[in-house]
C-alpha cells in the first residue's frame, strides 16, 4: 500500500501546480510510477521437492506407497499476509492391495501406479508479517488442472495401461462413459515457513487435492459381466479381476453387479514436502532489518 501512497501525493503535487511542468520532472514522475508498480507484487521463485500419495480403493493408509515429486512455482506477494502461487507439481501415484492386511482386499489383488502432472493457481494466508517475523505458518486453497493416466503390470510383468481396457465396462453398451484422464481437482492445505534470510525462505507444506473422480486407481463400483468384457479380449478380463493369482483367491470371475471398489467416496492424492523460496523484495518492503526507500521527492 506505501507504494499507492506515493503515487497519489505525487499526481496530487502534479494537479494543483499551476506553472509548467519541466521535462526533467515529467521524467523523474514516470520513473517513479514505474518503480511502483513494478514493486507492487513482490516477485518469489520456488522449487519444491517431496513426495506424492493417494487415498482410494488401493490403499488402506496414509503416507502408503509414497512416491518423489518435485516442482517449481512463483509467487506474487500482493500483501504482507497473502501470496498468489502458481506451480507446476509433477509426481507418481501407486497402490496395492498386495500390501493390506485385510484379507479380502489381499485375495482382490489389483494394483496400480500413475504419473501425475499438475498446474496449480492458489492464495496462500500467511498468520504473520514476515516483514515483522522470521516464520509464520500458512494455509492456501485454490483451483488446479492435473492429468494421470492408471496402468499395471499383467502376470507376464509387461505395463499395460488400464483406461483403454475398460475394466468395469467403461464405454461399452449399459456401462457408464469413460473417465477423463485430464480433470480439475481443489488444492488446499497448510505449513510453516521460515526466513533464512531477506532473499531466501524455506517451508515444510502438506498439500491435498479433492478430485471429482473415483478412477485415480482405476477402480470404482462393481465388476462388469464377463461376457461383456470380453468383446475387449481376454486381457481386459485378466485385469479386472485378479484374484485367481494369489494363494488363496477365487479362480472364478465374479459375478455381474459384485462390488469391486468403492464408489461413494471420490479419491484424492496430495503432495508433502520441502519449499525453498527465492525472495525478490521491492523497495518498499520493512521489518527488522530492512528500510523503505520511501516516497521520490519530485517537487
């Protein structure tokens, strides 16, 4: 806000004098605009470096399967408290009922793992000045676009990539339509950061996302009938249900309308991890330590 306060003492300094303006003040004047409004937001880059999880039909705990994710980000300071972010967040999702200790989802034996790609716009609310204080937690909340793309590995260990197939019937006659691979989720979450310096910032951040989708895993509601699946071949079958591979499973396929995942609840991945922030501060910024460069005298 010094930076408004500053041009409007110089356009009222400019609009009550009566006599000829010189160049050299025109100049300085334009200079000084300029100054401002490039000041307004201060500029901040980021990398983050972390890991990505997802909670869904394939898994039965936090923090399960964690996979690395990286990214990198640049944010505008718009006031001492509130930032606007937008990052791009790359990372992997995976689950497997393998690794349960419910034996009825062990004996489903499905599985899978995603790349994850994300673009993120969101306001982040810092509790404190960081003019003033050297930390400060946060919260943030926002809107993103992200794609993934579920695939496994057949019994033969080769990757075979799960929405063609149609595992539940997706897209086939009676079915419901395919999932989009590329969809909008609602980022939010919280951290604490802290500053190293008047350049340098480092955060700790948990960050979810709520999707609108329940096929991150590419599992959902109830199995297809077999017959119908075949029409897809025999790899579309193998895959849907994968119980005859374990010690212990049903070698038949159940049957049409049997629940296969649970599709009250939408799945949701999130990111945890490191922030390391590079400050650009604008003149006008104060805090221990700091000084204001204050308003240009032109008159």
């Amino acid at each position: 806000m010094d930076q408004f306060r500053c041009l409007w003492k110089i356009g009222l300094k400019f609009a009550f004098n009566r006599q000829t303006i010189p160049m050299r003040k025109i100049i300085i004047l334009l200079c000084a605009v300029f100054v401002s409004l490039t000041s307004m937001a201060q500029l901040q880059v980021g990398l983050f470096g972390g890991i990505s999880n997802y909670q869904g039909d394939l898994t039965d705990k936090l923090y399960k399967n964690s996979k690395a994710a990286f990214g990198v980000n640049v944010s505008y300071q718009l006031t001492n408290r509130i930032n606007l972010r937008a990052g791009i967040t790359l990372g992997k999702l995976a689950g497997a009922d393998s690794l349960t200790k419910q034996e009825d989802l062990r004996l489903r034996n499905l599985s899978f793992q995603s790349r994850i790609s994300e673009f993120s716009v969101v306001g982040e609310f810092n509790s404190f000045d960081m003019t003033m204080k050297r930390w400060s937690p946060y919260v943030f909340v926002g809107l993103s676009i992200y794609h993934f793309d579920p695939y496994t590995y057949d019994r033969t260990g080769v990757k075979v990539y799960l929405r063609p197939l149609g595992t539940e019937g997706q897209g086939l006659p009676g079915y419901e339509k395919q999932y989009a691979r590329t969809q909008l989720a609602l980022p939010f979450g919280g951290g604490i950061k802290y500053q190293i310096s008047d350049k340098i910032r480092i955060g700790l951040e948990i960050g979810l996302r709520k999707t609108f989708t329940d096929y991150l895993d590419d599992v959902s509601g109830t199995y297809a009938d077999l017959n119908d699946l075949l029409v897809r071949g025999p790899l579309t079958v193998d895959l849907s249900y994968r119980g005859d591979e374990v010690v212990g499973g049903n070698p038949l396929y159940p049957a049409k309308g049997e629940i296969r995942g649970g599709s009250k609840y939408k799945d949701y991945y999130y990111f945890s991890g490191l922030h390391l922030t590079f400050v650009f501060p604008d003149g006008s910024m104060k805090g221990p330590g700091r000084k204001g460069y204050g308003c240009p005298t032109v008159f």
